[in-house]
C-alpha cells in the first residue's frame, strides 16, 4: 500500500510539473518581451514566421539544466530579424534555435552577446541553428563584434556566420574576471562562411581573450568548424589564452592561419589546411608562446610565407611587452603531413635584427624557439621544393627527429632536419594523398617522444596504439572513406548559395537611360553587350552586383562621353560592386571622375577590372573615398591619357588602407598629371597582406609633372610592390619609385629614360599600428 501510495505521489508531481511547462507564442516585440518577463524553467518561446525589423533583444531567464528556457523560430530559416537589430542573453540555461539575421546591423558591439549587463551574465547558455548573413555595419571602419562571449559553459553550434566586412573580429571570446575564466565555451559544428579581405588589422574570424589574458586559463573547445575563405586578416584563429583545444576543424582555401598568438598549452589537433595555385597568401599555423601540442594535421598547397606559413615557429622578443611575441619554447609538433606546399617549415619567422634603426627595442625579435620538438612528420612534393625549410634565425633550439620528406625524389640535404626517402602515396582526391606502402619501412620509423603515448588517434580516428606510423595519417581504408560533407556545418535547414551559372546577355542601345535600365535589370554576373557606337551619359551608373559591360562588336570599341556634374563618376562603385569593362573608350572633362566609390556607407569592397579600353580626359580616373576598399583592380592593355590625376588610392589613415590587389598589365600612362598611381598607407602592422601592387608591362610617358613629391608611383607603406619590364620616358619627376627594400617589393628590366630613378629604401620608419 505504501508502494502505491508513493507512485501514485510521483505520478501526480510529475503532472504538475508538466503542467508547469508552455509553449509561448509570439507575434510581435510587445508579445515577446511580455513572455520573457513570464517565463518558467522548460518553457517555450516561439517566434511567428516573418520579419522581426529592429528586434532589440534581451533574452534573460534562469532555466535548469533539465529544463532550459528556449527561444526558438516557428520554422527554422523563417524568421528574419532585420534593421537594427541584437540578442542577448543573461541568466542560466537558456537555448535559442533558428533565427536568420540579414538586411541590417547591431546597434550595439555585437549581434549575439552571451551578456545582456555586468549583473546579467549568460552561463550554461546556447545558440544553434542559426545563420549572420552580411549584418554588418554601413561603415566599415566601425568596430563590432558579431557573436561574444562570456560567462562559462557556453555554446554556439550549428551557425552559419558570413559577410563581416566591418572592423572588428566576427567572435570574440572576453575574460573580465574570476566569473568569466576557466568557460568551457564550446565554438563546434559550425560554417564560418567568406569574411572579405578587410584592408586593415582587427578583422580575425575567432579571437579568444588579448593580450592583457595570456596568462588566464581558458578551456575553449574550437571545433568540427569549416572556415572558408575567411580572408579578413592573417589570423584566422587568433589564441590569446591557456589550455585551448583547436580540434578536426576545415580551412578551405582561407588567406590566414591558426595563430597561437598569445595562449599557451593549447592543443591543435586533426585539422585539414586546403589551398591551392591561385592565392601566395593561404595559411597554416603560426607558433607563439609555450606548451603547444600540435599533431595530426594535414595540409594541401599551402603556399603562404612568413607569418602565413604551413607552419611558422616564430622568434619571440627578449623581455617582451605583453602584446608583443613571447619566444617559443616547449612546443611539440609531431605526427603531421604537408603535401604540395611551399616551403612548409619556416623557422625564426619574424626575425628583425636589422632593423633595430628604425624600431624601439621591444620590437626586436631576436628570441629563437628553445626546448622544442618536431618529429614523425612527413613533407611530400609532386615537384621539387627548393626550400621546404627556410631558417629565418637560429634552428638549434628545435630537435628535429624521425621526420620524412619525398622531394618529388631529389634528396634535400641543406639542413639535417629530415631522413630522404621514396614514399608511395595515392591520390584520394583533389587535395588528399595518403601513404600507399604501409609496409615501407621508413614510415614506421616512430620516434616515441615523451607523452608520445597520449596520442592514440590519427587525423581520421586510426588507432596508434595498435599500429603506428608517421605522419598525420596512419590507416589508407580510413582516408579513402573520409569526405567533407559540408552538409554537417551549419544549420541543417540553411545552405551557402551556389554561383549560379545561368549567365544572361542584354542588349543596349544608345537610347536614352537604356544602358542604366539594362544594368538595373541585370543579375549577378550578368554580361551587358552595347549595340551604338556613340554613347552620353548624363548621370553616374550606379554599380552594386557583378558585371560586364562591353561592346558588341570585338573589333570596334565603343566610346561612352560623360556629361555628369561636377565631382560625380561615371561608374559609381557601390558595396559589392564589381564591373569589368571590354573595348570601351571612356571621354570626359575636368571635375569628373571615371570611377569612385560612395563617399560613406561603404560597408563591403568593390572590384573593378578593364580590359581593351581607353581613359581620356578625367579629373580622377578612380578616386577612393574614406572608408572604402577594393578588393581587386585589375586593368589590362588600356591606354590612360590626358587625366590630371590616375588612380588615386590614399584615402585613409592610421594603417587601414584602400585596396588589396592592384595590377597594371600591358598599359600606357600619357599625360597624366599627378597621382598616376598613388597607392599609400599611413603605418603599417603584419596582420594584413598589405597591399600588393603589380605593374608589368607597361609605359609612362610625360607623366607626373604636378606632384610636388616628385615621385611617379607612390607606394608608401605598401608591401608587396612589383615593377617590371616597363618603360618610363620623358617624365619630370625625381624618383619613378621608392621601394621599401626590407618588405616584399622588387623591380626588375625596367627602362629609364630622362625620368629620375628607382630608389630602393631596406628599412623605411613607419608607424606601427597596434
């Protein structure tokens, strides 16, 4: 009878608990506000389908971890929150689940933040299954953040994250105090989809803690993430705390690396690194500070160097300030494989004794790696790498045991660091090889280093304990049947957007407004073909997607006159704009700009390509505005004449600058007055390429006569700098150029005639930005 008694007991509180518990729906911001300020532990809060326009959220509750408080979408994927816009969370076990932000900005530092205010905390709190679609702010140079954290247990999983174009990291991992060290926080499962380049530091996709945490602990688990193309800056990943695992996550063709910045005993393990033949600036992971276990990685056509390197073991600074480079030291980095890579191993990066005149002392990275230890790994090339070892400094700090390369079969003897050898290796797939031969006897070389026996597990979960060989993969059945299914990242609901490949072709004539209707109605990458020989354009053509305008006719080129106002463009660059223009010649008069971008609310780059065309006549054939970036300029055989000014690229300060990839091919500058090509940044930093500049093939002539510098090709600042095989005669200007010697610019058969000199400065004091 007490049996029953005491059952019938449960029964009851079990069914009035479940009583307790609700579904709250909620149809507008009155609606939810009012259910958040009722909520019970196991309740839920459902938003309706739709637009939520300027949804200030601030999410607080105090769930159970049986019984959390969960914010939810009626349908996954269809509720959209826009405008102005933010969640927060504060308070204990709370879960929020399919939401999709587009079409506008956080008025606050961040979109998601795990803290509504300093008394208001998130713990034990999660995010999933939801997508940041280009929430970005319509000012670039404005710093956010989209996702930070704080508190300790909590997670984000299952996101889509893409677009941020704006200074500032995309996730931000703080430490303020005893309440927000030791987290736990889990980053995993989710698509960190394309960051643009940003033209300017501050721009990493993950930053966990700064400089002034390098001694907290802070167990942050980053993993099962693909990062693609996420370019922003040189890190990626930026580690600034303790004891954080960085596990199996996906770099698909990223122009960064995984950066140990300022954190120590982190582990990095299991990841894929893929690049390819079309970018010098995809990355690795780069060594700072102490600790670090680095095993089974794998990497593809990695071809970045120095700071981007494959692997980049960093010198440190003697007594060095917080923010700066602590020397490496105890670091382990075994059990590894780098296949097609250039120069893999790069030793004492960052190394810059000489030039100690132009810095202060605590810049000087005159600390080698110590204590360190690589072994059991393998460098594979299906063509002979000259250099797969560059030491930028001393090496003898770093044992090097037990290590395999197959230099596509010519012996690499510059440093003994490596035993030749022949491996078999089969091709899986674009980017993967993996060793054929199990039974080849220098594959089971295994050098057991101490603790060695702790990893038990290669890159794809292969036992070592019952068969070991080196390299990141120990087991060829188990590579053949990896696939990278992107389908796990992210949202199960939600997929990237595909480029389409239904290209469409308009005709346009000279009629009136009829090219500027053409272009309004064109998709993205669509192709303009123009039918007249004669055009006028009255008012700027505004460009804000993909595409090409070009004559008809290949073998007549079409003359467009400007007839705008004064300091108006004809092409006005818009955020995404990217036009490439064939056989055109562009005609105007003074006050008018060929191209510009608009003078504020710049928020994403713009691209600008010609090809074939002629510029007669401008004020400014491309004028940069504050705050605006371009991606990429590529123009090809075409003439530039009678312009009182080139292309102006000089528009901002304190380090940020205006465009990434610049390239002349097969031009000819005459008559341009000033500002032929004024590529400047004021300071420089090493989280960014720099700039790069690329003029080949090309002539100036009688250019130059109204800048007061007296240099033709300004390029202070810029680091990767490239002039060769051009021709420059008969312009009144001192310098054709000045060349930082100690960055990445060269110069190579050019001619001068009655045109100055090509200066080459090694060391050129400039402000540092940190």
């Amino acid at each position: 009878m007490k049996n029953a008694i005491l059952f019938i007991s449960a029964v009851l509180l079990l069914f009035s608990c479940e009583k307790k518990i609700k579904s709250i729906y909620v149809k507008d911001l009155e609606e939810l506000e009012l259910a958040i300020e009722q909520v019970a532990p196991g309740d839920d809060i459902v938003l309706k389908n739709g637009v939520w326009q300027d949804a200030k959220i601030n999410f607080y509750g105090i769930g159970t971890k049986d019984r959390p408080i969960t914010l939810r979408a009626e349908t996954p994927g269809k509720v959209f929150i826009e405008g102005a816009s933010f969640l927060h969370l504060g308070g204990e076990y709370l879960n929020v689940k399919g939401l999709y932000f587009r079409n506008g900005y956080s008025p606050k530092n961040a979109i998601i933040r795990y803290m509504i205010g300093e008394d208001s905390t998130a713990n034990h709190c999660r995010v999933t299954s939801t997508v940041i679609d280009g929430f970005t702010k319509p000012n670039r140079l404005i710093n956010d953040r989209w996702i930070v954290f704080y508190g300790k247990h909590n997670k984000l999983d299952h996101c889509y994250i893409t677009g941020k174009s704006n200074d500032g990291e995309t996730l931000r991992v703080f430490f303020t105090g005893n309440e927000h060290i030791n987290t736990y926080h889990q980053i995993v499962d989710n698509y960190f989809g394309p960051r643009p380049r940003k033209g300017g530091p501050r721009a990493e996709t993950i930053r966990v803690g700064d400089s002034k945490t390098r001694v907290s602990p802070g167990f942050v688990n980053v993993s099962n993430n693909y990062f693609e193309a996420c370019n922003g800056e040189v890190e990626i990943i930026s580690d600034k705390t303790n004891f954080n695992s960085f596990k199996n996550n996906i770099f698909y063709k990223c122009e960064g690396s995984l950066v140990l910045r300022h954190g120590s005993y982190s582990s990095v393990d299991g990841n894929i690194f893929i690049g390819g033949d079309e970018s010098d600036f995809y990355g690795g992971i780069r060594v700072v500070n102490t600790g670090h276990w680095i095993t089974n990685n794998y990497f593809y056509k990695i071809n970045g160097s120095n700071f981007r390197a494959p692997l980049a073991i960093m010198n440190g600074i003697p007594m060095t300030p917080l923010n700066r480079y602590l020397q490496v030291s105890d670091v382990v980095v075994t059990y590894n494989t780098w296949v097609d890579c250039k120069s893999p191993w790069q030793i004492g990066v960052g190394q810059n004794i000489k030039s100690a005149d132009v810095l202060p002392i605590s810049e000087i990275r005159s600390a080698p790696p110590i204590r360190s230890i690589v072994a059991n790994n393998i460098i594979y090339n299906t063509k002979k790498d000259e250099s797969p070892v560059i030491n930028h400094s001393k090496i003898d700090g770093i044992r090097f045991k037990n290590n395999l390369i197959d230099n596509n079969n010519i012996k690499y003897t510059t440093y003994d660091v490596f035993q030749n050898g022949t491996l078999k290796m089969k091709k899986i797939n674009d980017w993967l090889y993996a060793p054929e031969d199990a039974k080849n006897p220098i594959l089971n070389e295994v050098y057991e280093g101490y603790d060695f026996n702790k990893i038990q597990n290669d890159i794809f979960g292969s036992s070592r304990t019952d068969k070991n060989t080196i390299g990141a993969i120990n087991n060829l059945f188990l590579a053949e049947k990896f696939k990278i299914d992107k389908k796990k990242y992210g949202p199960d609901w939600f997929s990237p957007k595909e480029t389409a490949n239904n290209q469409k072709v308009f005709l346009a004539s000279s009629a009136e407004n009829e090219l500027a209707d053409k272009i309004l109605q064109a998709a993205d990458g669509d192709i303009i073909e123009l039918t007249d020989s004669l055009y006028t354009i009255g008012e700027s053509l505004k460009i804000d997607k993909k595409i090409v305008i070009r004559a008809k006719d290949t073998k007549n080129k079409v003359k467009l006159v400007f007839t705008g106002t004064d300091d108006s463009s004809a092409f006005e660059m818009n955020p995404r704009g990217n036009i490439k223009l064939e056989n055109l010649i562009l005609i105007s008069s003074k006050n008018k700009f060929t191209f510009a971008p608009l003078k504020e609310k710049m928020f994403s780059n713009y691209s600008l390509f010609m090809e074939g065309c002629t510029i007669n006549g401008f004020d400014y054939v491309l004028k940069a505005t504050k705050g605006s970036f371009a991606d990429s300029i590529h123009i090809k055989n075409t003439i530039i004449k009678n312009c009182k000014n080139g292309i102006e690229l000089a528009a901002d300060l304190k380090g940020d600058y205006n465009a990434e990839m610049v390239t002349f091919d097969h031009c000819e500058f005459e008559n341009v007055k000033g500002n032929v090509i004024n590529f400047f940044r004021d300071g420089y930093d090493e989280s960014t390429i720099g700039g790069c500049l690329n003029v080949y093939n090309s002539t100036f002539t009688r250019c130059g006569n109204a800048d007061s510098n007296g240099i033709l090709i300004q390029t202070r600042g810029i680091v990767n700098v490239t002039l060769n095989n051009n021709t420059f005669k008969n312009n009144p200007i001192k310098l054709v150029a000045l060349l930082w010697g100690e960055k990445n610019n060269h110069q190579m058969n050019n001619t001068i005639i009655n045109s100055g000199i090509i200066k080459i400065e090694d060391q050129q004091k400039l402000n540092i930005l940190y």
